[in-house]
C-alpha cells in the first residue's frame, strides 16, 4: 500500500485555523514523537514554498541561530 502522506496532511489541515495549526506543531514537539515528524516536515515544506527570499533568509537565519546555540 502506498500513502502519500504530503497529500493526505495537507487535506487534514485545509480547514484549519491558525491555533489548530499551532496545537498540532505544539503537540508534536512536546510528545517527541517522531511518528509525527514527517507532518511538521510537511509543514515546514509549505510555510517554505509560500514564502519570498527574505521571509526564507529570516527562516534560515533563524535555524542557523538556533543549531549554534
């Protein structure tokens, strides 16, 4: 059985408001569950499609912060 789970997490959350979004990306981080990593993966996947090249520089920006930490 093949799942196309990019398809099927982006068809869950289509409807969703901003705090169910944030409930989600909340709960997968706090459970440290990595079943729920490809769902942020996807999020991270969208957020990085829809944003221009200094909403991306920010982004990495912010990661490359973060790793140095």
């Amino acid at each position: 059985m093949n799942i196309d789970i990019r398809s099927s997490i982006i068809d869950n959350f289509k409807d969703a408001t901003g705090d169910e979004i944030r409930a989600s990306i909340e709960a997968s981080i706090s459970e440290k569950d990595e079943v729920t990593l490809p769902g942020v993966g996807v999020f991270f996947e969208v957020l990085w499609q829809n944003s221009n090249d200094d909403e991306r520089d920010f982004i990495l920006n912010k990661l490359e912060g973060s790793f140095k930490k």
